[in-house]
C-alpha cells in the first residue's frame, strides 16, 4: 500500500512539474507571438505614415511609380499632359488603397494581440 502511495505522490509529481514547464512553455510561445505581433504592427504603421505623407505632399512612393509611356509616336504635348495627370491620379488611387488595407490589418493585429493577452 505504501508503495503503492509512492508511486502515486510521484506520478502526481512529475505530472505537476510537467504541467508548470508546460505551462511556462506556452506562456513563453504567447510573449514571443506578442512580441512578433507587436513589431508587425510598428512596420504597417511606418508603412501607413509614408503612405499619408506621399498623400499630403503629392508625390508617389518611388515603387508605385508607373513608368508606362503611349505606344503610339508622336505625340501632342497636350496628350502628354493629359497621359502624366492620368498615370498621377492611378498612382494617387493605388497609395489610398494601400493606405485602407494597411489600416484593416492593423486593426487585425491589434485583434491578434488583445486576443494573446487574453491568453
């Protein structure tokens, strides 16, 4: 019977120890995605400053740039004008997208993180 107590208390033992290491895992996994979460959050906000400041400045982040010129020759410099202000406004648009889905996933991430400190 005493024997059998043993093995029992060291089972409960070793099940506590497992646990609490355990434990201590998952809560070292849960600081680490945070922390990830954290830093993913700090890029898409840099990313969502440069976009409102090429905004309110006018100017295209230099990867949106659209480099396309007419296929045809020659051309007016009435039509070129009328070209650049289009490939202007497209690059506008495409700065505001990005702007709105930069947005929806900082509100994902802050999702994320609530959601891991609830943990």
């Amino acid at each position: 019977m005493k024997a059998y107590l043993l093995i029992n208390i060291e089972i409960v033992i070793l099940l506590v120890l497992h646990n609490t290491i355990f434990g201590m895992e998952l809560f070292e996994r849960n600081l680490l995605q945070i922390d990830y979460l954290m830093q993913k959050e700090i890029r898409y906000e840099h990313h969502q400053k440069n976009f409102l400041r090429s905004l309110e400045e006018g100017i295209t982040p230099t990867g949106l740039k659209i480099k396309t010129k007419p296929g045809i020759l020659p051309i007016s410099e009435g039509f070129q004008e009328t070209w650049n202000s289009i490939l202007l406004t497209t690059e506008q648009h495409l700065v505001e997208l990005l702007l709105k889905e930069s947005n929806n996933i900082i509100t994902d991430i802050q999702i994320q993180i609530q959601a891991s400190l609830a943990k």
